[in-house]
C-alpha cells in the first residue's frame, strides 16, 4: 500500500519547496530576532512579486545579506548597495535593497529599546498566536485591525516596506497568526 499524502493548505501543493515551507515553518511560532529580522525583510522583497519568488531565491538572500546579520547589514555602503544591484541570485530592487539597510538601522533601535524584536512585535498579538479557523483562501483576509496598528508603528519607527497586508504575511509566516486551514495536518496537530 502507497504512502498517504498529507492533507495540507490548499496554497502550497506547487511544489515541495511549498510543502517544505508549509510543514516546517509557516504558521509555526518564532521568537528568534534573527529569523524574524529575516522574514519582514523577505516579505517586503515580496512586494510586487509572488511568495514563490522570494521563497526560491531564500538562501542566496542569506549569503547576500551576511546571514541577517543586523549589525553588519546596518553597515553597509554605496560600494555594497552596487554589489547588490548586481547579484542576481536576489531581487535587485534599488529601493527594497536600500529598505533592507535601513531596516536594520531601525530593528536595531527596536531591540535597544526592547531587548528583543521579539518582546517588540509579539505584543502586537498579546505574546501568543491568534488562532483562526478558515477552511478556504477566499475566506483569509489580506490585512487586519493587527496589521494594520503593526505597520504604522513599524513606519513610523523608521521600517520600509512595512504595509499592513505585508504586515499580514509576516505575522502568518512567523506564527503570530495560524491560519492553516482547519482541515490542514498542521492545524489537527494542535487540536
């Protein structure tokens, strides 16, 4: 007898970098500053584009961007900016490569004066996921009342590429929100 698939949101069947994706890390509470640094940086080098573009070219983003490492990120020059533009293993996006530099000027402040990303953009959701119940795409909405408040404080606390439907992804990717669908494998484990 065959393997049984498992039943999984209907979004990642594409292919098994979704289905990677998916069953090990979308939806699944991160608290680590670094892998969060990473995702809003991700998601906001999605704007414009799909998930599967930003998700495909994942690892050349690490080893462009110094393996999200802040402090060194925070630092870079003109002459880094121009090595950028050229790698095309990323999306060489003046605007969002110059967004990234000054993300990690603004994270830096964040966690100055928070101690963490982390204690920072978990007390968005109270410090634990909100858990929703949709059984089909059409029923998860783009942005929220949460987003919403996150990306104007994350604007006005010097962040780009922080809309709130950017806001949105980021809080599913990270697990602030779980928004498997009730008939996903992911969603009955927690039940």
């Amino acid at each position: 007898m065959g393997t049984v698939e498992k039943k999984r949101c209907s979004w990642c069947e594409k292919d098994q970098l979704y289905k990677d994706y998916h069953d090990n890390e979308w939806g699944t509470p991160n608290h680590d500053d670094r892998h969060l640094f990473e995702m809003i940086n991700l998601e906001g080098a999605q704007a414009g584009l799909s998930w599967y573009t930003v998700l495909s070219k994942r690892e050349n983003y690490r080893k462009a961007f110094d393996n999200w490492d802040a402090k060194k990120i925070a630092k870079y020059d003109e002459k880094k900016v121009a090595q950028l533009l050229e790698n095309e293993g990323i999306i060489r996006n003046k605007l969002k490569i110059r967004a990234t530099i000054g993300n990690a000027h603004a994270f830096l402040a964040v966690q100055q004066e928070f101690g963490s990303f982390d204690k920072y953009i978990w007390s968005f959701v109270n410090h634990k996921p909100v858990v929703n119940h949709y059984k089909s795409m059409g029923e998860v909405p783009a942005k929220t009342a949460i987003s919403d408040a996150m990306s104007k404080d994350l604007l006005k606390r010097g962040f780009k590429f922080v809309g709130s439907t950017i806001c949105y992804a980021f809080m599913q990717a990270t697990g602030m929100v779980d928004d498997h669908f009730d008939d996903c494998w992911k969603k009955a484990r927690k039940k």
